[in-house]
C-alpha cells in the first residue's frame, strides 16, 4: 500500500512564496510517477505539476508554469511543489497524488491516478 501525506499548505500574500512537500510510505517509491493537483472552491479537480519516478518528465499547467517548480528527493521519499509569484487564483486545496509507472505525452489528469493524500491549503490574499 502507498500513503502519501502533504505539508506546508498556509496563508500568503499575493506575490509571496510556499512550498508544499508530499511524504510517500510504502514500497518503490521511485517507482511512481508523482503530481500535484488543486481544487478551488465551486471548480474541478486540475492538474498543477507532474514529475516522473526517476526526475525527468517534468510537466506544468500552463497557469503555473515559471512560477511554480516540482522535484523530487527519493533518499527522503519527498516531493515538493515551491510556489512563487503566488495570486489570488491559485488558492485551493492541493493534493499529491501518485501512479504506479509512468505518465506518457504529458497525459496528466485525476482519474489516472492510484493514490492521494489528504490535501493541504493554500489561502492567497490580494
């Protein structure tokens, strides 16, 4: 079985900075491809950033992208999301989520995935 729980969800400015980290128990853990998906109040489920279990495959939602970064430590069965330049609208509860294998072509979307974490909250201030 996998478990995955976040962390470092809070309030910030707009323009301020968090960085969210997804612990991972169970086994293999490098080999699970692992994302990070928000939902707002009153909207879907999305996609935020994705990476691969070895580093690579790294892939972005077109609203965070350069501002957002996802890596991934496997010594510490960790995944983190810094989040910079952040605004009003990317305050939602995200998720980490994770798929055994990988994702291809960038098909990122959550009912691909096998496991999810709680969430955490991130509240943005204007």
């Amino acid at each position: 079985q996998v478990q995955l729980v976040e962390s470092g969800g809070g309030l910030a400015q707009a323009g301020g900075s968090l960085r969210l980290s997804c612990v991972v128990s169970g086994r293999a853990f490098s080999s699970y491809a692992t994302g990070w998906f928000r939902q707002a109040p009153g909207k879907e489920r999305e996609f935020v950033a994705g990476i691969g279990w070895s580093g690579g495959n790294i892939y972005y939602a077109d609203s965070v992208k350069g501002r957002f970064t996802i890596s991934r430590d496997n010594a510490k069965n960790t995944v983190y999301l810094q989040m910079n330049s952040l605004k009003p609208e990317d305050a939602a509860v995200y998720y980490c989520a994770a798929k055994y294998g990988a994702v291809v072509g960038g098909n990122w979307a959550p009912y691909g995935m096998d496991y999810w974490g709680k969430g955490t909250l991130v509240t943005v201030s204007s």
